[in-house]
C-alpha cells in the first residue's frame, strides 16, 4: 500500500499603523536641518527618502515582504517535513478499521534520529524493502505536483511508502497456525482491540516460526484479509521482515479529517512481561556477569597477598 506525504501553511496577514506628528514640528525640524540639499538618502531609485516626516526609517510594505515570508514558509515546511515530522495519507482498506481509506496520519520522523528503533504495537510507516510494491502502478506527476511533495504540500506518487503494524522486533519468534492467535515468544498475543472485526489473527495466511533478524521488523495490517504484509513476502531477502533502516517513522496522530482525529497507542497486549522474556533474562543475567567479572581479579589479588603475609611470617 503506497502512502504519500503531504503537510501545508498558512501565511498570516500582517497590518502596520504609523502615527502621524503636527505639521509645526515637522517644519520646525525641516528649517533646523537645512534644505536638504547635502543630506543623506536611503538610495530611492526617485531619490526620495524612505523615511516618514519624523525622519524615521519607513516599515517596507506588506507586499515587499510577502515574497520573504513564502520563501522562509517553504523553507520551514521543507525542514519540517524532513526532519521532524511528515503527514502521509492512506490510499487503501489494509490497516482498517485502525485507519480508513483517506485519512492524513503524522509521522514522527525525529526519534529515529536519536537512535529510536521501532517496538512492538506500533504504526510505522516504512520504504518498499524490494518487490511488495511491483504491481503497484503510480500515475506520472507533472512538475507542479513533483515541486509540491518535495516541500510536503501534496503526496508524492513516486514514494514507495507503506503503513503496517509492528508485530516482531530483531531477536524475536513470531508465528501463527490456522485457527490460532499470532505468538510472539510463545506468548499469545489478544488482539481483539485492533483486528478489523471478523477478521482472524492468520486463517488466510498461516505462517511461522519467524526468527526476526537483528535490526528488522515483522509487520501485518490490522485489516488481515485485506492485507498483503510480512506474510505474503517470505520469498524475499529477509523472508517477509523490514529491516529498520527502511523505516520513516512512527505514525501517531491520525490529524484528518477533523472527525476521525485520534491518537495511535500501542496496544496493551504488547505490554505482557513475557514477550521479552530472553530480553528480560539476558539483562537480567548482565550485571552479575559483569559483576563477577570484576571480582575475580579482586579474589585472585586478595589471595595472593594473605599467601605473601603467612611466607614472610
């Protein structure tokens, strides 16, 4: 499923008030400074001052200004969109009912940068990892839309984008049999809350054991029947898993329309303890390794000086 981006801006229109001063002192100013013939002038190309009567530099019209304004606009839109964070809309039914065909989601492209990596229950959209968009065709964009997402203005029909949940993260065993819920560890995820209703967890496509390769992601759309995922790709380089170099970023917000605006949490049954047992253990086992590691060398010393202690005695 390709997702376009698309953000935009409003210019704000500005208004400027000058206050007038009395005729009399204007005169009385103009007659101190002389005729004017050896004062200084801001370069007029008519060679009138740029000054109002009080000789104070004159604000630049609102027009002049507009062109700085759209400029510094695109500019802020073009960074934002880059760097911080970008909307993308859906163009199909896969991640029903979670998000319906048209909605705008915002994506939180900064994490990542941080060294962020994706985690289970999330919505991330990602990059074509190679062959599940093939038969996808996009219509050729003419220059004003190519010039309009490349600032975030519109989507973009050449980004081979996709949204899907996080199921699996590196290290994990995912699977799913007919008939059965999606386990991830051996532990049986409920997913009642986000499985489009009437759906089953895999019946359409059974799968598993996976084991997740370091570094990559299992994903499946909330919609299963409708939703060619991680299941239907196992033929390729990394047998249906994203690596997370591909990943944009995590979807949040669902941000349009008005009446669908809500947050996208991770669901609770990502939550149970259990599915990061081997995590847990191996963390666990960690600093007492490393706590054994240290006193060894303290044990050994110690010896070595109660065996000098009793020779010298």
């Amino acid at each position: 499923m390709a997702v376009g981006a698309r953000s935009g801006h409003d210019d704000p229109e500005e208004g400027h008030e000058q206050l007038a001063e009395s005729p009399e002192n204007v005169t009385d100013r103009s007659a101190e400074r002389g005729s004017g013939s050896g004062g200084i002038h801001d370069g007029d190309k008519d060679g009138e001052s740029e000054t109002d009567g009080s000789g104070a530099r004159k604000p630049r019209s609102f027009w002049k200004e507009l062109p700085l304004l759209i400029g510094i606009a695109l500019l802020l839109a073009l960074l934002i969109k880059t760097f911080l964070v970008q909307a993308f809309s859906i163009p199909s039914d896969s991640m029903q009912d979670t998000l319906q065909r048209g909605d705008r989601v915002l994506v939180d492209k900064l994490t990542p940068w941080f060294g962020s990596e994706p985690e289970r229950g999330e919505v991330v959209v990602f990059h074509d990892p190679g062959g599940w968009l093939d038969d996808t065709q996009a219509p050729e964009p003419n220059v004003a839309q190519r010039f309009l997402s490349f600032i975030g203005l519109m989507p973009s029909s050449e980004e081979k984008d996709l949204i899907k949940r996080v199921i699996a993260v590196g290290g994990d065993t995912v699977e799913c049999k007919k008939g059965e819920k999606v386990q991830v560890n051996g532990v049986p995820l409920n997913e009642t809350d986000y499985i489009y209703p009437g759906n089953t967890p895999c019946d359409d496509k059974p799968f598993g054991p996976i084991d997740v390769p370091k570094g990559s992601i299992w994903v499946m759309g909330d919609h299963r029947q409708n939703s060619l995922d991680s299941r239907y790709h196992q033929e390729l380089t990394g047998n249906g898993t994203v690596s997370n170099d591909e990943v944009v970023g995590r979807a949040f917000v669902v941000a349009w329309p008005v009446n669908r605006w809500s947050l996208l949490p991770v669901p609770g049954t990502f939550d149970q303890s259990g599915l990061s047992a081997a995590a847990s253990v191996a963390s666990a086992a960690a600093p007492g390794a490393l706590g054994l590691a240290g006193a060894v060398p303290f044990v050994l010393w110690r010896r070595r000086r109660l065996t000098r202690a009793r020779t010298a005695g």
